[in-house]
C-alpha cells in the first residue's frame, strides 16, 4: 500500500510558485486567486481566445471549469486544453453542474473527450453524469451519496474517462482506475461557503504542477485542503461560514508539516 508524500508535495508547490491557468466561472474567481496565493501558488485568470494559448503554454497547470458556461468560453477552454496539452501542461477539469441542465453535461462530455484531462474534480453527481450514469443533482450541489456508490464511481470514471478522478464530498475518493486512495480530511462548513469545491480543483492544478504521479498530486491536494479545514474550524469562536471563509484561507496559506502529519486521513483502499 502506497503512502503519499503530501507534506513534500506541499513544500514543493510552496517553493516552486507554480502558476496556475484557470478559466474557471464568475462566482468563484476571487476566492480562487486568493486561496491559490495563500497556498503559495501564482494564480492567473485569463479567458480570451486571442490569448489562451499562450498563457496555457507558459503555465504550470491549465484549470478548466465549466460553472458560468457561455458559448465564448467553450471556445477558449477547447484552444486553452488544445495549446496544455501540447505542452505537456496538465489539465484538470471541473465539470460544475454537470447532470443539472444538457448544455452542462455535454459540454464536460465534450471536454473530457477532446482534450487529455490529467484530473477531473467533482462532485459524485457530476463525474456520474460524466460517466453516463444519473444521479441526483440540484443545480450545482450534489445529492445525497453513500461513500460505497462515490468510492466505485471514481474507479469506474477514471478507468472510462482514462483519467485521474477525484469526488468530494463527505470522503473524498481519488482513483487512477486502479488504484484508489479514501480521504477523510474536511469539515461539513466547507458546503456552506461557495467556491470549495472549485478552489480545491485549482488546488488540485497546482499540485499536478509540481508531481507528475497525477494520482499521488491529487490525493495530496485534497488531504491538505481537508486538513486546512480542520485547522481553520479549531480557530473559529463560532462555527460560522464567513470566519470559516477566512480563517480557511489563513490555514492554507500556514498549515505546518506538522500539523498536516497529524491531521492527515489519507489512505489507499482496495480498487
Ligand atoms: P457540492 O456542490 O456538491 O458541494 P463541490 O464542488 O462544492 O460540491 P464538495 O464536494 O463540497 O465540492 O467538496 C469541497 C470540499 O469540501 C472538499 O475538500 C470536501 O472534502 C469537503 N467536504 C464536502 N462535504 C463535506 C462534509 N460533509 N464533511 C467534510 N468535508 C466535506
Ligand atoms: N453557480 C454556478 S458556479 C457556482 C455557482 C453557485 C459555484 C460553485 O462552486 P462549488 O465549488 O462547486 O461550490
Ligand atoms: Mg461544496
Ligand atoms: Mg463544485
């Protein structure tokens, strides 16, 4: 049983600054940028097809999120992924309310189809919609989900997908197709501050900046991201969202190597 160097992979991403691409959706883009920075990243939102390209080539991680979807920023995605991919920069894709509308669901379908996706990020109802299945989603928030049906599911969809899957939720499950990592880092208020879900797949970018292994970076990332949480909350006088929103920030910008040995929930599970 493999276990992750999360702790070296965090130092890694705090040394190096990786940049990260994102092409992400309106309500998230400053959480993201902030909690990039905090991280110790080097965050960069840049959306013009006259540009993507260019920008996708120099960077460290490319971040595709489909939460604000319009016709124009389809386009960006597809020549942003196109010059990634080229450059072998990884990809990670967050297909935000996939199964809710079609226009959603095939757009994520598309993305994931055309373009070499290191990692997908979503919640189960979306990474279900992506592998054909249908589960109930509301809006952009997952239904209710067993840990049984989202651990299997991940399996499924990275070996489908060809592609390092990771679900959230409650645990969160991380699968190359076969091999399966479990983490139960978090806390419940990460679901009462928007943007966790879609920080945590530019997290997930700036990780796989700095570790090839897809797989090891994004069971790291959402270990760290878990324990920050945790952190964050043992510092809160009242378990409120906006504290959490902040003090969430201060935590991934000085989470300790170790506290996160500690903390850390993280384990490889039988595929
Ligand atoms: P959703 O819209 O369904 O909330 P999302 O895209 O916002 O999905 P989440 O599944 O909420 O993403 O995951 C964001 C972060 O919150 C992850 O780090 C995850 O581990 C954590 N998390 C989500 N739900 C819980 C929970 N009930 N308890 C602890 N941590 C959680
Ligand atoms: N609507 C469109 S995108 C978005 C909302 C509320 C943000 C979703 O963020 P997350 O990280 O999935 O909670
Ligand atoms: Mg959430
Ligand atoms: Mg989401």
């Amino acid at each position: 049983m493999m276990s992750i160097q999360a702790e070296l992979i965090l130092e890694k991403v705090r040394e190096q600054n990786p940049l990260v691409h994102n092409i992400t959706n309106t309500v998230v883009t400053n959480f993201t940028a902030n909690g990039l920075l905090a991280l110790g990243a080097s965050p960069v939102m840049a959306y013009a097809k006259e540009e993507v390209a260019d920008m996708a080539k120099i960077a460290g991680a490319v971040v595709l999120n489909i939460g604000t979807l319009d016709e124009r920023i389809v386009e960006s995605m597809l020549i942003a992924g196109a010059s990634a991919n080229k450059h072998g920069v990884p990809v990670i894709l967050d297909p935000v309310g996939a199964g809710a509308t079609p226009y959603r669901t095939e757009t994520a379908k598309m993305l994931a189809e055309t373009l070499d996706i290191a990692v997908i990020r979503g919640n189960a109802a979306e990474v279900a919609s992506l592998a054909g299945e249908n589960w109930e989603i509301k809006g952009v928030d997952s239904g209710a989900v067993r840990a049984g049906d989202a651990s299997s599911l991940s399996v499924k969809a990275a070996k489908q997908l060809n592609t390092v899957v990771v679900i959230t939720g409650k645990t969160d499950f991380i699968s190359d197709g076969e091999r399966l990592f479990s983490c139960k880092n978090g806390h419940k208020l990460q679901t009462k501050v928007t943007g966790t879900g879609c920080l945590l797949s530019s997290v997930v970018g700036a990780f796989c900046a700095v570790e090839k292994e897809y797989v090891f970076a994004a069971a790291a990332a959402a270990a760290v991201y878990g324990c920050a949480a945790e952190a964050a909350v043992e510092r809160l006088n009242r378990h409120e969202p906006g504290s959490f929103q902040i003090e969430f920030l201060n935590k991934l910008y000085n989470l300790e190597p170790k506290a996160l040995r500690e903390r850390m929930k993280l384990e490889e599970v039988l595929a």
